[in-house]
C-alpha cells in the first residue's frame, strides 16, 4: 500500500454498525477478527481480549455485549489500573457494614450489579496476586462473598476481561496467576495496533471528521495526509480520535501539515527528545548528572504521553519494571503527571 498521500473512499466508511456504536474498518486482519468475535458474542464464554492502549478494547467490549443474548441486561466496566488496590475487592465483591473503618452501609460489588449481564474488567494484568486469587474463586463458583460478609451470593456474570501486556509473559514471570489466566484465556481475541493496519487511517479520519464537525465540509491536504500515514501512532485509535477532534474544532476547511501536532510532522521521537533537553546540552554551568536527570525526565514525560498516563504501558516502553518508574516518577516530582507540555 503506498503511505505517501492516504487515499479518502468514495464511498462512506466501511462499519459493523450496532445501535449507537460502530467498528469503522477496511482491514481485512480486523474483519476476520470481528467475525470471529460475533460467532463468540453469542455464546456466554469467557472473552480476553488483548491490546495496546488505545486500539479500542472498550469498543470490543461494547460491540460483544450488544451482539449477545445478554444485550437487555446490565453492562457494567471497570478499569482496574485506576482503582487502589485497597478498594478493588470491596468494589469488585461489595462489602458489609462495619466490614472496615468507612464502611458505613452495605455495598454490592460490580459482579452483583452485572447479575445476568455482562461484566468488562479492563488492565486486569494490573490486578494485585491476594485479589486474583479471590477473582479465580468468583469465576469459579459463580458466587460471590462480600469483605466483612459470612453468606455466598449467586450470581450469572458473562466475563470480558482486556489485557494491555501478554498475561502469558506476566505467568512466566510470577506476576499473574496460572490458574486465573487459563480460566480467562477460553477465547482470546489479539487487536492489532493502528500501525500495523493502516489501510484504516482514511476511513477513520473521514468518521472523527464526520462525528466532531457535522457542519464542517472539512478535507486533509495532501503533505497533512502523509504525515499522517507515516506516524507511528503509539496511542493508536484514541490518540488519532483525541488530535482529529482537536483539529476539527479549529479548522474551518482545509487541515494542513502545519495544523498538526509537533509529534507528526517535528521528526522522529529521539529528535524532540534532544530538542527538549537543548538547555542541557548548551547551559555550561550543567554538570553530567544534571544533563542525566534532564534526559531521564523527558523520557518519563515522553513515555507518560505516548501511553496516555498509562504507568504499565510507559514501563514497557522504557523497558522498566512497573516499581522502577514509580520510584523514577517520585524521585522527580512526576507522580501526579498527565500533562506532555
């Protein structure tokens, strides 16, 4: 496929449509894996759905539980990097009053609230080892016992968990559960990152366009298009979405290369890392563990970017363990970081 000028479609974007919601593709890798991803919907397996940040799982998620009997009842998600470890089983399981210090009155957890619908836990790699022990038992028996409680609970859940690391690599390594993985690894489903389909980028460009400026007759020049097609896309569809949404509240017919943000048209990554720490590099009075410090920071930041704030994400990309950033993030004052600039 040529990358250098991306090619609109005459016709509207390429979609498996379901009530409010849409997989806009032309991939035939991803069309081979949404039909297998129906013929799965239907059934009440166990889905594992794996991928980078960014490429969409919630999407799959949402698209297998609208396409199953289960469409009717409740879908209830939770993104487990998100949650401290000290509130998960109380979430996940509820809890009863009196259970612990805060707990005032009796809560049911997320597995209560999902009875008979379906139940997505994202970033379950982030899941502490004590908490997926009690998750294998829940998957298991079908019945859940709140902190603080002494009476089972039954329940019927339909499970989508969402992986952003190969749990595989995790069981290897002793930081995930053998048993947990093989009880929700029955159908794993690989979503491929936005570079490695890049046929996609014109119809996903011409759907944000369409869904951020309805108005808006907007098209993409030509050397805005290349830069485009040749990016990397380490946020994949959610960073194309987030930067199409920006420049569709500005742009009033034409989006030109110097419309874009610096990282699609500035060079490659180590060249704005260089430019970030030019002070470094240029200030004398700098000694060589401050020029260190100064590259370390802007790789954290970088990293912390690229990923969204995802922390597990950023490790990987830094080849570091999860530990290691966060002692990297509290040496430099970076732990409440979301922010690039």
């Amino acid at each position: 496929m040529d990358l250098g000028c991306l090619r609109f479609p005459k016709e509207g974007p390429v979609m498996k449509p379901l009530p409010s919601l849409a997989i806009v593709t032309q991939s035939e890798r991803m069309r081979l894996i949404l039909s297998r991803v129906e013929a799965i919907a239907a059934s009440d397996s166990t889905i594992l759905l794996i991928g980078e940040t960014g490429v969409g799982k919630e999407l799959f998620a949402d698209y297998i539980h609208r396409a199953s009997p289960r469409s009717d009842r409740p879908f209830v998600k939770i993104a487990l990097s998100a949650m401290p470890h000290d509130l998960l089983e109380s979430e996940l399981f509820g809890h009863e009053r009196g259970s612990f210090t805060s707990a005032v009155s009796e809560k049911k957890g997320l597995f209560e609230l999902a009875h008979t619908g379906s139940l997505f836990l994202d970033d379950i790699d982030d899941v502490p080892m004590p908490t997926q022990s009690k998750l294998l038992r829940v998957l298991e028996s079908q019945e859940v016992l709140r902190v603080g409680g002494s009476a089972t609970i039954p329940i019927d859940v339909r499970l989508i968990a969402a992986s952003k690391v190969s749990l595989k690599e995790m069981v290897e390594h002793g930081s995930f559960r053998a048993d947990l993985y093989y009880r929700i690894n029955v159908f794993p489903v690989q979503i491929p990152p936005l570079r490695e389909r890049r046929e996609d980028l014109p119809l996903l460009l011409q759907h944000f366009l369409k869904r951020f400026a309805p108005g808006k007759a907007l098209s993409v020049s030509p050397e805005a298009q290349e830069a485009l097609a040749h990016y990397d896309w380490p946020g994949n569809v959610r960073e194309l979405r987030n930067i199409m949404q920006r420049l569709a509240l500005f742009a009033t017919r034409e989006i030109n290369l110097q419309d874009l943000p610096p990282e699609l048209h500035d060079g490659h990554p180590v060249e704005l890392l260089v430019k970030a720490c030019t002070k470094c590099f240029m200030e004398e009075s700098l000694q060589f563990n401050d020029v260190i410090t100064c590259l370390e920071v802007n790789l954290l930041k970088q990293a912390l970017q690229e990923t969204g704030g995802n922390r597990s994400q950023a490790a990987k990309v830094l080849g570091l363990s999860l530990s290691t950033l966060r002692d990297k993030l509290k040496k430099y004052g970076l732990e409440n970081h979301t922010d690039p600039c």
